[in-house]
C-alpha cells in the first residue's frame, strides 16, 4: 500500500509505502505493487496513542465494550489506547489481567491494560514482565475508589521504580476538598467542591515521591496550570484532557452533570492557561480520560451522578481543528499524540512515520471541519461534551498496515497487546 504525496505534520510532501505491518520507505517517487490512496492535499498523521481510556470491561458493558470503545477509537484517530484498572473486577492481580486480556480480543485498535494498586492489589504479579503488564499503575492519591493511603502510594511508587515500571498518578488530595458547598445544587457545585489546591499540592507530593525513590512517575489529566508547571519544574511527565482544555466552569450551566469529571471543570482563566501550556510544550501529551457512562446514569443530582465523560473519538479532531484554527501547530498536534506518548511508555515501533515503524497512520483533509454530533459518533453512551462544536475527523485510520476505518466503515482487525 503507497499514500502518494502526504503531507506530513511538518508540511514535507511524502509518499509513504507499507510492506505488511510496517512503513516500509518514506520518500518522494515510491512506487508499490500493492493499492495507491491518492493524499495529495491530505494530511498524513501517526495514530493517536490514547494513554488513558476507560473500556467498561469487565463489569460495565452496558457503557461501554472493547468492540464499541475501539470502534469509537479507529473512527477518531486513535490506533492505540492504554485502558485503565478500575473496572469490576478491578485489574489488580494476574487473574484479573488475564480476564480483561479476554475480553480486548474484539479491539480493532492495539491496547495495553494498566495494572491498579488497591488494599489487596498484588504487586509481585501485576509487576511481573512475563505477564504483559508493564504499563502504568493507576493512582489516586486519597481518592475515590481507586485511592489509596500515602504510605501504600510510597510503597507502590518504590515496588514499581524496583522493577522497572512507570506509574501514573490521578493527582487529587481529599482533604483539601471544600466540605462547606456540599450543600450546592448547582452543577458547578462538583469543581467548587474539588478545588484546584487538592490538585496541586497532590502532585507536589507525587513530584516529591518520584524524585525521592527514583521512579518514572506519569500525572493524569492534569487540570490546573499550576500543576503542569509543578510536574516540569520536576522533571516529571504529565498530560491534558481535551475537557480541560476546550471546556471550563462557563460551559456547567449548560452542561450540567454532563460536565461532572475528576478532577473537575476548572476556570475559564485556568482552562487558557492549560492550552497556553500545551502550545507552548509544557503538557507533554493530551489523554482522553475516555470513562463513557449513560444518560441516564448523568441523569441525577451533581452529587449522585457518576463522573466522566467520553472522548477517545473527538480528541484529536479537536486538536486538528485548532491547528486549522491555527491555535496549535500541526507539528504540536503529532507530538502531544503521537510522538511524546510512544517515547514517554517506550513504545519502540509506534508514534512515528518513519521506515521500520508500525504503519499506524492517520488520513485526514485539514480543511474539511465536522459539526461533533454525540449520535453520529460510535461510543456505546452516545453523547459527547463537545456537542455542536467543530472537529476535523480521519478519512482513514491504519492500524500497522491493516485499515480498519474508512469513510465510516470499519473493518474487524484483531489489535494487539503492545505490552506482550
């Protein structure tokens, strides 16, 4: 397979020719024996490594599936996602792994499944190399139902820095929430409630840990400037969500419990402060945080409703769609969703359109935007944040060398486990 004459994130014109899963030559006057996709005028991207999604199962399904997670994926751009532990079981042992490693074989799009630290996670096996679970321990810091104390967090970081593992870290401290506006109603109760001081000062102590013990420590969805610039004073890695970035406390009133996540919704002040961050190169990659739920589920009380919000299929039209915009550089884009995320995970074979590389690419016409619409997009919860605002969605998505999206029509590829 040749894409002839692509444009590439840094506006060199390329053919780029596939040989089985991998991009065989990189160059100008390619010829194949194999299909030609004509790109001229196309915009030629690595596949988004999605460093933080939600797929439901086990225990969920009714919010989301692996088959309908990854289609979602593939239809955005996505051709790796990193799932995360908390589900029912929660991925804390050997047994757990194996069971959600069952239930991912309908993934289109390759996937690595995070192990989790819980009062009765087992380390010796989820930070075992034989088992495949070398991606990051999922964190929070005296927090929901994943949290754990600071002594078993310190112990975790050390066990994971021993065996060579990174961890990522949903950074929220518990006891700086304000307690007195639990009495609020209003949807903007939820981020008055989770102020930004508990996101700052828990990835001071995260930053703290890290350096202390030696361990490549990852921050989730950092939400605040104050955070981010904390976390690179450190040395320390961190990621933005594009409702951190896109959305804020203004966009709650018509939002409602549509607009609940952890951690919250920040200012409309804070909100331009992450994206400054992320032009400029502060934010190392943009996750999704993709944690589908239904409406009806959001239907409740700002204290009652679940918190998440999906997103695996719009972040990167999002982001395309400022590039258009010219808010971000098509270069930036690449890197906070391609590039940065395979170096930072050491995914040796992807984020990069180079010879030798996996072929997972991305199609795209920079200047053709698409009203997001919830009901057109594929995740099983069918509403999204970003309703009515604009995205530059693919014409086509690779994963190493096989199409599995194009022009609305998926193809059932079998993904693959990059941790094994």
């Amino acid at each position: 397979m040749l894409f002839h004459e692509a444009t590439l994130a840094d506006g060199r014109v390329r053919d780029v020719r596939i040989e089985g899963e991998s991009i065989a030559e990189v160059g100008t006057g390619l010829e194949t024996d194999g299909k030609t996709i004509d790109a001229d005028g196309k915009l030629l991207l690595p596949g988004m490594i999605d460093a933080h999604v939600h797929f439901r199962e086990p225990g969920f399904p009714h919010k989301e599936t692996w088959e309908t997670g990854s289609r979602s994926a593939a239809a955005g751009g996505v051709t790796t996602v990193f799932d995360q532990p908390n589900t029912d079981p929660a991925t804390v042992d050997a047994d757990g792994y194996e069971r959600k490693a069952e239930l991912a074989r309908p993934s289109i799009v390759d996937y690595a499944i995070n192990g989790g630290v819980t009062a009765d996670w087992k380390p010796a096996e989820i930070l075992a190399k034989p088992l495949g679970a070398l991606g990051e321990l999922f964190l929070a810091d005296s927090t929901g139902e994943m949290g754990i104390d600071t002594d078993r967090f310190e112990e975790a970081v050390e066990r994971a820095a021993a065996a060579d593992v990174p961890v990522t870290v949903h950074a929220e401290d518990a006891t700086r929430f304000d307690r007195s506006v639990t009495d609020r109603t209003d949807a903007d109760a939820w981020s008055a409630y989770r102020t930004p001081e508990a996101e700052i000062r828990a990835i001071e102590h995260a930053c703290r840990v890290a350096n202390d013990l030696g361990s490549s420590v990852h921050i989730a969805h950092t939400s605040t400037p104050e955070g981010v610039d904390t976390a690179s004073a450190a040395g320390v890695t961190c990621e933005a969500t594009p409702h951190h970035l896109f959305l804020s406390r203004a966009d709650l009133e018509d939002l409602g419990t549509l607009g609940r996540m952890n951690p919250p919704l920040r200012s409309e002040t804070r909100r331009k402060g992450m994206f400054r961050r992320l032009a400029d190169g502060e934010v190392d990659i943009v996750a999704t945080d993709h944690a589908p739920h239904t409406l009806e589920e959001k239907d409740a009380d700002i204290w009652d409703a679940p918190s998440g919000v999906p997103g695996v299929e719009t972040a990167l039209p999002l982001l395309l769609e400022a590039a258009r915009n010219d808010r971000l550089g098509y270069e930036r884009v690449r890197d906070v969703t391609a590039r940065n995320v395979a170096d930072i995970f050491g995914l040796e074979r992807k984020g990069h359109i180079e010879a030798g590389m996996d072929a997972d690419l991305v199609l795209v016409d920079p200047d053709d935007p698409t009203p997001i619409r919830g009901e057109t997009l594929h995740s099983k919860c069918e509403w999204t944040p970003f309703e009515g605002r604009n995205g530059v969605f693919p014409e086509l998505t690779a994963v190493r060398g096989t199409v599995v999206f194009r022009d609305g029509t998926f193809t059932d590829a079998p993904g693959r486990n990059v941790r094994r």
